[in-house]
C-alpha cells in the first residue's frame, strides 16, 4: 500500500444528481440544489432554504424494487441507492464474492424522519409496529447491508458532520490491518423536522443561500445525501486487474474539546487533524493542490477553519472551496459527498468553485476559488469537522 489504500468505486445521492455523473455536471457549471423544504411539512418552510434530494420515498422504494411492507427509513433508502452504485461502479458481484468484505456506514439522523411522523399513531396502529426498531443509527447500516447483499462485517459510526470522515478512516485501517479485503465505506442522512428544528434553535441556519468563507455569511443550509466509496486491498486490485479510481493515502482524526458544538477560534482540533493526515501520507502542505473545505458558512466554523488552514500551510494555501453551496451540509454524509468531489477533482483536473462568495473575511485574506479552475491536480485534502470538536482529514491521491 505504498501509494494508499486503493479506491475502485463510489457512489452518490445528493440535491444536486442522483449519479456521480450528474454530480459532476453540476459542480462543472455551478448549478446548486438549493431550495425550500418540499417533501415534508415544516413552520419553517417560508424562512430557510435546504439541499433536498427532490425524490419521494416512495419513488426510491420503486427505483430499489422493495416490497411495498418494507420498513427502510429515507436514510437507510438514500444509503442504498448510493451503496448499489458504488458496488456496480467497482464491477463487483455481491452472490459469488469470496472476499472478506465488510461495510462501515456512518448517519446522524438515523431513522428520525420515520420516528417524527408515525410517533403519536404507534400504540394504536400495529402495522406501523415494524418502523419502530428503525429508528437506531444502526439499523439503516444493516439495511443497506441486506439489501446489497452483504453478509459480513457491517458497523456503524456516528460522530455528527465528521462521521463519514471517520467510517473512511475505520475502513481503511480494516484493510490496512489484514481484518478485511474489502469495505463499503461513507455515510447518510436525511432531513428531517428534528433536524431542521435543532439547528434552527442554535441560530445557525440562513435565510438564503449560505456563504462560505465571506464577511456576510448568516449560517448554513442543511442538506440530505448519501455516498460511498469501495476500499480494497492491494492483493484484489492486482488479483482482479481493478481499475483503481484514487487513493486515500492519509488521514487524521482529533478532537479539540473546546464546546459541544463549537469550533475553537484558532482551529486545533483541525490543525493537529491535519497534520496527521499529512504524516501518515508521508506528504508536506506544498503537495497540496485543492483543499475541499468542511466550510459551512457558519461564523464559527469558517473563521476556526481558516485559522487552521493558515496554521498549516502559512501563507501559501492552496486552492481551496467549499461544495457545501451546492448540496447544503448533508451532516454525517458531509464527508462522504465530499470524498466524491475529491476524486472527480483528481480525475478531471479541476477545481470546483466556492458559490456565492463576494466579500473577504475581515480576519485574514483568504480566498476561496470562485471560478471553475483547469489545473493538475494530485493530491486533495478534504475536511469534516463535527460537533463536540471531533475534526477529521483526509488526503486523496491521484492513481
């Protein structure tokens, strides 16, 4: 694994494409999915926009063929179109697999949008008894295991907005141990009431479209979305001839402790996230050449994130946006949409803007891209950073 852990495959749902093709087509013409709340009732409909992914429950039951008495929640259902497309883009064969073969899915919300709407019909409505176990983080991981197949190792992970980062991480150190050949990692969460509700009472959502990274940014717009991505070991890829799409060649995980769900001022949790991801990598910050941002437009987070930035690569930070204009912030999926991003940035050469920046940050001069940007591109470093000061790093390279 001189080069990292070898990435043969990935998949997405996010308000912005239902393929990673259509993904890329909008990153590529800085097309967001930013709009008001449609598939749900909320009082707050009028007051903050989101990233829905305009697909009904419903119309995914019918794109993944489930019977009509299922009991899959819109995560563990976003979960499943984003894990079957990784699974066929990395040509693999669930029935005949011989290969120890595990999944590490990571969700906030779990099965809360189920858990809100049939709450008060529970007790006197016995055919909505087989939702309620679905309400656990964990059973939309084991029905995303059931449904692709999957009759091995199946955990899941549930650090707030850095979870996807984290159940990467989990996976590759699962291969790297010798434990699994194989992993299905990444993340999902869906939007929901309870969500929507929660952020709106820590004042952090905004009333149009969010801002990262400039003076006038009034907070962030939620997002749903589900990706993941193949991990496999060396021996398979040489085995099988794989096409290996990226590696994942480092990654770093710390945790500041500094508040329940804010980031510390100077950044440490992500500078010491960081520099471990840049240690493991055996790379230096002037390798560099396109940092995809956690970057919610928050006050908090992008001020913390850009003092961070600065701390490791000084004066010469690279190239740098957020994508979370696009899809809105999609939670414990975060990480995993943006693992996504990296990769097409790393095949295609390019750098995808920053929506929506006008005016500079009054703390430092920093940057972002704002234009679609044709460079060489081959190493990217994503960050995730969740609630509780748990920050995360990963670094993709180019295959």
């Amino acid at each position: 694994m001189q080069n990292g852990v070898a990435i043969t495959g990935m998949g997405i749902v996010s308000a912005i494409g239902n393929t990673v093709a259509e993904n890329l087509n909008s990153l590529r013409n800085a097309q967001n999915g930013i709009t008001q709340v449609d598939n749900f009732d909320t009082s707050l409909r009028d007051k903050v926009l989101v990233g829905e992914i305009k697909l009904s429950n419903d119309q995914m039951i019918e794109k993944l063929q489930l019977p009509v008495d299922n009991s899959m929640t819109r995560t563990g259902l976003l979960g499943a179109l984003a894990a079957k497309q990784a699974i066929v883009s990395a040509q693999i064969d669930m029935v005949s697999n011989n290969y120890r073969t595990g999944l590490v899915s990571s969700t906030s919300v779990g099965g809360m949008d189920i858990t809100e709407k049939y709450f008060y019909a529970y007790e006197n409505n016995p055919e909505l008894h087989r939702y309620i176990a679905s309400h656990d983080a964990g059973v939309s991981s084991q029905h995303i295991a059931d449904y692709i197949g999957l009759k091995g190792f199946v955990t899941t992970i549930s650090t707030a907005c850095s979870s996807a980062a984290n159940a990467i991480m989990l996976g590759a150190q699962l291969i790297k141990s010798g434990r699994l050949d194989r992993v299905i990692v990444g993340g999902t969460d869906a939007l929901s009431k309870f969500t929507l509700n929660g952020f709106n009472t820590l004042m952090i959502l905004s009333d149009t479209y969010c801002r990262p990274f400039d003076q006038n940014r009034k907070g962030l717009n939620l997002g749903e979305a589900a990706a993941y991505l193949i991990l496999e070991s060396d021996e398979i890829v040489l085995k099988e001839n794989k096409k290996v799409l990226a590696y994942l060649s480092g990654y770093g995980n710390a945790n500041d402790a500094f508040h329940q769900t804010a980031s510390s001022e100077n950044g440490e949790g992500a500078y010491l996230a960081m520099k471990k991801a840049f240690n493991l990598a055996g790379l230096s910050p002037r390798d560099i050449d396109y940092v995809n941002a956690h970057g919610t437009a928050t006050p908090n987070n992008d001020l913390s994130e850009g003092h961070a930035l600065i701390r490791v690569f000084g004066e010469q930070v690279p190239a740098f946006s957020s994508t979370k204009a696009y899809t809105g912030h999609t939670l414990a999926a975060a990480a995993g949409i943006e693992a996504v991003y990296s990769i097409l940035a790393l095949q295609n050469d390019v750098i995808f803007p920053n929506l929506n920046f006008e005016t500079p940050m009054g703390e430092f001069q920093l940057l972002p891209q704002t234009r679609l940007l044709h460079q060489s591109v081959n190493h990217v470093l994503s960050n995730s950073f969740g609630f509780g000061g748990n920050c995360s790093t990963l670094i993709f390279s180019k295959a």
